[in-house]
C-alpha cells in the first residue's frame, strides 16, 4: 500500500518547496531521499505543488511579462544562449513552458490564443530564431507543463483505466463503462458503473473512479466537489483508486461523507464479495406461487 502519513507527506512537500533547479532533478533528489515511494508517486506530488506555485504566482509573473521580455532579450543577445528562458524559469520556480507562453503572448500581441499554443507545439513556427531555439529547449525538457507532458498525462490515464477494465473483468465483474453511461444521456460518468453492485470491505460499490496521480487533500477535495459526490448521489457509493497512493487523510474527511470510498489498488479477492443469486430456490418460490395461485 502507499498511504502517506501526514508528517511524511510534509517532508516531501517542504523539499519541494525549498528545491531549486530542474523539476526532473528535483524528482530524481527525491527517489533518493524517500526511496520507499515510487517515482510516479513522487512525481505526481511534485506535479501537485507546482500547480499550486503556478496558480498562486501567475497573476504576478504575467504584470511582469514586459520586463520578463527586456530581460530575456537583453541576455538572449549577449550570449546567443538556448537556455536562457529555462533559466529565467528556475529562477522563478515554475515550469518553462509556463514561462514560455506568457513571453509569447507579450511578444505577438496581436497573434490568437491558438496560434500561441500551435508555436508551442511547434516552436519552428516562431519568427524569431533564438527564440523558437530557446521555446523548443524548454519544449522538450519540461516534465511539468506543456504538449509534451500534458500527452503523457493523458496516455497515463487512458492505460490507467484501461487496466481497470481489465482487472474488473478478470474479477468477474458486469459493468457499463464511461462511453456506455454517456450513450445512455448520463453527462458526468465514473469510469466504471456496476450493472451489479459487490460488497467491499463489507460495504456496498456501485462504480469505480480511476485516478493515474497521488491523491493529496486539495485535489481529493475538488474531485469529491466537482465529480465523486455526483456519482454518489446518483449511483450510491463508490470507489475512487489513487494508482500513485494517496494521504492518509483523505481516507476520513467530512467531504467523503457515506458514498467514497478511498483506496490506492484495485479490490483484492478477500475484499470482495458479490451477490449471488440462488435460482433453484427462486424457480421453486416462483413455482410455489404459481400453484397458490
């Protein structure tokens, strides 16, 4: 099992916090300071404080954006570097690419939102040489922001919930999955719904959430807000599956109330417990009635 302590979980999180340089060192410095957690579960930490950094400095690196600007093109021309935006990244502790698309906004003004997003994709298509070397320097050494990683994350997930599937199948289980639900007129769907509900640590399972991360409070919280407590008023309780493990204290809080349950692994089979229906007693009841009748 990986369920962090709170204490524990602080320690990682004020390594985080104090650690600056590439955030694919940071997790490498980390492997080997916690080497009893993984690094898909100290990455998704790691991923997990930098958006909280993000959201909590962008609105001040975004007034700068026209010094940030002076400042790269001063040093840009002095030393023709392809790492200076990757620096002036680490300097303010956020992810290049992070970096990356507010200096382009500042540059092209008058280009959309989209064709910002495209010359991120696809640095070659931004007219200023040095800088399209140094857009594309960070492209493809960002672990945690831009297309690259943001495609990972998804391919991540997709296997995630692929995996379920075939481990709630191998368990015998019956289930609509998302496609099936939405097909059906559902809008928000969990990954699997059960066409018949097992016990689970003797408590009843309606559906199965699958999350490829770590599950820390902050994110626990809006997912319980934003989807989980959703399925829990339409379906009844269920399941939600931290791959990466989760704190120790989500397990319990108030935002759970009667209808999530928290786990980090798909249900074993000493877990479980499914309904099994007795048909020669029913067919004999069904009969019995019949001749009453």
């Amino acid at each position: 099992m990986v369920v962090i302590s709170v204490s524990r979980f602080t320690e990682i999180q004020n390594f985080i916090r104090n650690y600056n340089g590439l955030y694919i060192n940071c997790n490498l410095e980390l492997e080997a300071k916690f080497p009893e957690y993984s690094s898909d579960t100290l990455g998704s930490i790691i991923g997990k404080e930098v958006i909280q950094r993000v959201k909590s400095n962008h609105s001040k690196i975004t007034a700068r954006a026209a010094s940030l600007v002076k400042e790269y093109q001063t040093t840009a021309k002095q030393t023709l570097a392809h790492d200076v935006l990757q620096k002036m990244a680490i300097e303010w502790r956020i992810p290049s690419m992070v970096l990356c698309r507010i200096l382009l906004a500042k540059c092209f003004p008058d280009v959309s939102k989209a064709e910002i997003n495209e010359m991120m994709r696809m640095p070659d298509l931004i007219p200023d040489s040095l800088l399209a070397v140094n857009v594309s320097y960070c492209l493809y050494s960002e672990t945690m922001d831009g297309p690259i990683t943001d495609l990972v994350r998804r391919f991540i997930g997709e296997e995630y919930e692929v995996r379920l599937k075939k481990m709630a199948r191998e368990a015998g289980m019956v289930f609509y999955d998302e496609g099936d639900l939405r097909r059906t007129g559902y809008d928000k769907t969990p990954d699997l719904k059960m066409a018949v509900p097992f016990m689970f640590r003797g408590q009843v399972v309606n559906w199965i959430e699958s999350k490829a991360s770590f599950g820390d409070m902050d994110s626990h919280k809006r997912y319980v807000k934003d989807q989980l407590s959703s399925y829990g008023n339409r379906f009844g309780p269920g399941i939600v599956i931290y791959w990466f493990g989760y704190l120790e204290s989500i397990a319990e809080c108030p935002e759970n109330g009667n209808y999530v349950i928290v786990t980090d692994g798909f249900p074993t089979e000493d877990e479980m417990e499914f309904i099994k229906f007795n048909l020669p007693i029913f067919e004999e009841e069904t009969q019995q009635r019949d001749g009453d009748s």
